[in-house]
C-alpha cells in the first residue's frame, strides 16, 4: 500500500494497526473496529478504506451499514463483488463459489436497522458476515460498537480506540490547540472537541445541552430526530411544526444554526452522542409526540393534485430518501408502502429496509425477487417497471398494474414462462428461429414456444441435462453442447416419436438458407475443434462457436473447413452470436469468462478495445436486426445487463436482478431473458431512450 495521509487527532497508531491487519493476511480474517461513542470509529474505517489508493488494492468493497438490513447489505456487497445478488444466503454462496480475494469493510453497523438504531446487526452478523468468515478468501474489516458486534462467533483482531497506545498523545493535545479541560477526555477524540464548547469534561453532551439557548431546542429536536442533512427551508418548517409559530421557528434555527454541522445549505448533527442525549431527554410521550409531528409535517411537503393525490416526484430529496423511516417509527409505514408511487420513489435502500422490517405479505416478495436489480436502477420510471415485471411474474396483475402508471417507456413486460401451469422449469438456454423460441430446460428438455405468446408449441423430453449453446435448424434439428461441452443432437417435431426422431438424426439434411448440409457433418466438425465453450449462429448460412482459448470461430454451414479464427478474450468464450447488417457484412458480437464483449465485423480486423469490460464473466450475448438498426443485448453473471444500438453507439444499462444464463431478441424487439426463474419476455419499444421523469 502507499504511503497515506495521517488521519489527524493522534490516531495514527490506530491508523497503522488497520492498515497493518489489511496487509497482513495471515492475521485473523475478521478485524472488528470498536470503541466508547465518540471515539472516530467511522472515521477510522472510513479513512483506511479510502487511503487504499495503490495500484493492487487491499480493500475489495466498502459498505456503510446504516439505515440497511441484512437483504439490504447483502445486494449491496453483491453489487460491489460483482456477484449475483439475492438472499443474504445466495449472496453467501455466490461469494463462496467466487475464490478472488474478498477483503470488505463494513461499516457503522450499529446504525443499522430502519431507524439507524443497530437493530439488524444482530441479523446481518448470523445471516450474512459471520457466514462469509467461515471462507479462506474473505476478511471483514467491521465497525461499530462492542455491544452491537458480539454475535460474531469466529476470532477477531480488535484495534479498540479506547486504548490509550493507539492515540498519540502529544499530537492528541496539539490537535486540540491547548485546551486543557479536553485533555481530561483523552483518548476520545469526538467529546474532547465537544468538551470545548461544553466548558466540562464529565457528562459532556449533557453539560453541551446545559448550554444550550432554551430558545434553540426546538430547532435541536429536529435535527436528533433526521436521519439525514436536512436544508435550511426544510429545517425551518418542521421546527414550525413543532412550536406551532413560524416565528418562532425562524430564531429556533437561528440559534441553534451555529451549534451543529453545515454543508453547504443543509445541517445536522454530527457527533451521535449529542443525538443520543437529546433523544434521551425526551418522555416517551414527548418523543412519541415529535415523531408523530416531524412525520406528519413530512408528508405534507409532499405536492398534491387537485383530488389530494400524492405528485412523489415532486418531494424533495430528503423525503424521497426518508420518509418512510420516519413512517417506520410512527407505526404508519403500512399505509405508506401502499402508495406505488412513493415506493417507486423512495430511496431504494430505505423502502428495502423498511420493508424487510414489516414483512408485508404482498409487496414484499415482489420487491425482494429483483431487489439487486432496484439498488443499481437509478430513475424511478425503470424501478417501476421493474417491480411492475416482478410482480406479474409471481402472477399478481392488481399489484402490477398499481406499479404500471409509473413505469419507463423504453420497455414493457411481454408473455411469461415461470412458476405454474406449463412452466418449462428453470432455463440454460435459448434459440430463436422464424417465429418460435426454443428453450433449453435445466432437466434437459427442450421445448419451442411461440416467440410471440409464448404459448407451447413442442417439446422433447429426457434430453440432455445443462445444455449451454444451441444451433437449432430449419428441419427441427438441435446441435447443443452438455455440461462437459461435448456436442450432442437432439430434435424438436411435432409430427414424429422422440424415437423416430432420435434415430433420424444423423441422416438428416438442414437447410440454413445457403445449401443443404447433413446434421452429422456440422456435428462431426465441432467435434474436431478441442474446447468449445459456446455456440451459436450468424443470420443465415453461418455458425459461430468459441473456445476455451478465448477464439471465437465463424463459417458458412456448407463450408466449415474454411472457418475463419480470431483471438478475441483471455480465456474462455461464453457467448457468441451474429448477425449480417443492412450493407450484408457479418458481424459478431462475443462475451467471455475475462468480463469482455468483443465487436468483430468479419473480415475486417477486431476493434482493439473491448466494448466493455466487467470484473465478472459474460453469460449470454444476443444479436438482431431492429427497425432502428443492428442491436446487441448482452448479460453478466451478476445479472448486470447492457443493451447496444450498433449504429447510433447508443447503450442501455438494465439490471433486472434476476440471474441470466441465456437471451434471445427477436427482430420485432422482444427480449427474451431465461434463468432460474424460467423464461421472462420484454418488448423494447426504443431501447435507448432515457426514461420520462
């Protein structure tokens, strides 16, 4: 690691007891941050993540767990792992099954939960961090305070910031330029800035408080009940809603102004201990009193039509962010999740976490099913429509058309193949031919759908088990490879026995629009090739195929022994396919296991650069000939999906948080995406086109 920065307060022997432990791996893999209120705990883990600046980094991910619970953190620590999101459980398995490295720091989990209070620490220890320590490849770096940190099981290194040895105390009292009644309060850096202004150095937040304008408390009262900056309008109208006189308010924010933390235009208050004792002054009628007041007042900035209807995109960051918390703690967030539109609306994080918290039998599981798809979706058009498509995927129409008035223009929820009658099971892989899909299930079945309606067409059963790559041809033949990616035949016919159609296979002819060609030579010639990865095909007349050495390999059907070969990834070729543009050149499209999707005009040199390149490896790529033009859809192991305008350049981001295995896009702009979920279609209207508001 390079040389970083001192952190300042004398803490640089706790600076380097972090760093030491992040460099050494044969340490214990977890190393728990601790320490009285106060003390920099935050600071310190913030700073250690973020002096992490050398060219091989020591940290892998950095998650603040506040205001998250555990499906929360685990989507996020998937999202930064570049893992496939999902439970907290999936997640565990997904990291498992990834051997890079994984040093991950995690910090203010004691201001987990809802409310910010720590309550789903507990929960994300058992159910997620302590699951991950039992793997060689992670470490944890976890702050927060001990209470909040004793359900881990496993050993911990402990850099404790109440041990005088991890504070420079000359530097400590140079910090604080002489003021001696804060030495008293050595090592705690937070109360012995506060002890300046508080004049003591025992029961220092409450001696801040003594101090305090009478006049100013109600500005305070405010501030410790945000879980947020809050603006300085804002700020004044709630205080107004407590006093019940603008006035009032106006020189309750006055006073109070001074006394707390400023960025820019917004204010809070910083230090946690001065929140904790304003909070705990507080009756437990009084607080229940405030909260009702603050959330009530809240939700009246929110702008309303003329029938009382709530305008969401209209609020304002902070209530868009944390409302529903405060809605939480009320005992009103049910009425609230109701509301599609607040939900769409509502940091994704935070509908998360309340959610989790009410177990809502309805809303719930539609949320969670593409829940890593919603923290990475930026706009709340998309998130509409995504929550739209995942609710009719668990067959609730009423719920998504509540989702539907919200949702983005750019797609829209086509047929549906997924759990229930004529479900086909879980899906390894797509063809699609004229106006049918054929679908590869997990078990090994093969069934064609009507690429429109999705409606049963065929099928042929006891096939062979995790197919991946499909070459399906004009007679009903199927070229595919097995799990060991040996090439194996197969049919799909309505008119024959599966025996009569096994047995006819190898005297088969296919026509692929350039000549007839026997199912047996295109069979006998991708045996000849060692390693194959991945197949697929061109548009008419051409297969296309890559291998285990990153080559991806083209030719005409009736010509496979002029195949052309292009190195195009490092290592193997996960998905290839093609299509011939309007001008009749081929060109192909390639993802591989090195996290890169590769352009390749035949016949021209490759473009140097990758398209893109992602820490984790491509599982499926789709090519087709739009209205609009050539358009590529290509997906990633952690569901991340990006779809391509050829000819604009133009690029859509998606995440649908589903896991993708394969993709199929018809010329008429329907996407199909398949995975464990089964088979999910979406019309592409105009894949580019950024979102309404």
């Amino acid at each position: 690691m390079n040389q970083a920065p001192s952190i300042g307060a004398g803490r640089d022997p706790a600076a380097a007891a972090v760093r030491a432990w992040l460099t050494d791996v044969l340490r214990p893999r977890l190393c728990a941050v601790t320490g009285a209120p106060g003390t920099g705990k935050s600071h310190l883990t913030a700073w250690a993540a973020l002096a992490d600046a050398g060219p091989v980094r020591a940290v892998h991910a950095m998650i603040s767990a506040r205001g998250m619970t555990s499906h929360t953190l685990a989507w996020a620590l998937a999202e930064q792992l570049s893992v496939a999101g999902g439970s907290p459980e999936a997640v565990v398995a997904g990291i498992a099954a990834d051997r890079r490295p994984a040093t991950v720091v995690v910090a203010e989990l004691d201001e987990s939960g809802p409310s910010c209070d720590g309550s789903a620490a507990p929960a994300i220890i058992t159910g997620l961090l302590d699951p991950l320590l039992e793997f060689q490849h992670v470490r944890l770096l976890v702050e927060g305070r001990a209470e909040f940190l004793s359900a881990f099981t496993v050993p911990a290194e402990v850099v404790h910031l109440d041990d005088p040895e991890l504070t420079d105390r000359a530097a400590f009292s140079a910090w604080l330029r002489g003021a001696p009644h804060a030495e008293a309060l050595f090592p705690n850096v937070g109360m012995a800035e506060l002890t300046v202004s508080a004049g003591a150095s025992e029961d220092v937040p409450e001696r801040w408080l003594d101090r305090v304008p009478p006049d100013a408390v109600p500005a305070l009262q405010v501030l410790a009940s945000a879980y947020g900056l809050i603006d300085g309008a804002l700020w004044t109208r709630l205080t107004a809603a407590l006093t019940g006189d603008a006035e009032r308010a106006r020189a309750s924010v006055g006073l109070a102004a001074p006394l707390v933390t400023r960025v820019d235009d917004s204010f809070q208050i910083g230090l946690r201990p001065l929140r904790e004792a304003i909070l705990g002054k507080r009756t437990p009628e009084l607080h229940a009193q405030i909260e009702h007041t603050i959330g009530r007042a809240l939700y009246e900035q929110v702008p309303k039509d003329a029938s009382g209807t709530p305008q969401w995109a209209g609020a304002t960051p902070y209530v868009t962010t944390h409302l529903l918390r405060h809605a939480a703690v009320t005992g009103v967030a049910e009425r609230l999740v109701a509301d599609a539109g607040q939900l769409v609306h509502t940091d994704p994080r935070t509908a998360t976490a309340v959610l989790e918290s009410l177990d809502d039998p309805v809303v719930w599981p539609v949320w969670r099913a593409v829940g890593p798809g919603l923290l990475t979706t930026p706009g709340p058009a998309e998130r509409a429509a995504l929550l739209r498509l995942s609710a009719l995927l668990r067959a609730d129409a009423p719920l998504a058309d509540r989702f539907a008035a919200h949702a983005s223009t750019a797609w829209e929820p086509g047929w549906f193949n997924v759990r229930g009658e004529g479900w086909t099971g879980p899906v390894s892989a797509l063809a699609h031919r004229d106006d049918a899909l054929l679908v590869a299930a997990a078990d090994g079945t093969l069934h064609t759908l009507d690429a429109a309606t999705g409606t049963p067409i065929g099928r042929i059963t006891g096939g062979t088990p995790e197919i991946w790559g499909l070459l399906w041809f004009a007679d009903g033949t199927v070229l595919h490879l097995d799990a060991h990616r040996t090439v194996r035949a197969s049919a799909v016919t309505k008119s024959e026995s599966r025996a009569d159609r096994i047995s006819g296979l190898l005297n088969q002819t296919v026509d692929n629009g350039s000549g007839q060609v026997g199912a047996s030579t295109v069979r006998d010639t991708l045996k000849t090739w060692q390693g194959l990865t991945a197949v697929g095909t061109a548009g008419p007349g051409h297969l296309v195929a890559g291998d285990t050495s990153g080559q991806v390999h083209v030719w005409e059907a009736t010509a496979p022994e002029q195949a052309l070969v292009q190195q195009l990834h490092e290592g193997p070729v996960t998905a290839v396919t093609g299509v011939h543009g309007r001008s009749g050149r081929l060109s192909l499209i390639s993802g591989g296991a090195d996290g890169t999707v590769r352009l390749w005009t035949v016949g021209e040199p490759p473009v140097d650069e990758p398209l893109i390149r992602r820490n984790t490896g491509v599982t499926a790529a789709t090519f087709a000939p739009l209205p609009s033009g050539p358009v590529a859809v290509v997906a990633w192991t952690d569901g991340h999906m990006r779809i391509w305008d050829l000819l604009t350049g133009d690029e859509r981001v998606m995440n649908l948080g589903l896991t993708v295995n394969a993709l199929a896009l018809t010329p008429e702009g329907l996407l199909a995406i398949a995975g464990p979920h089964g088979t999910a279609t979406l019309r592409l209207h105009r894949p580019t086109e950024p979102d309404r508001p």
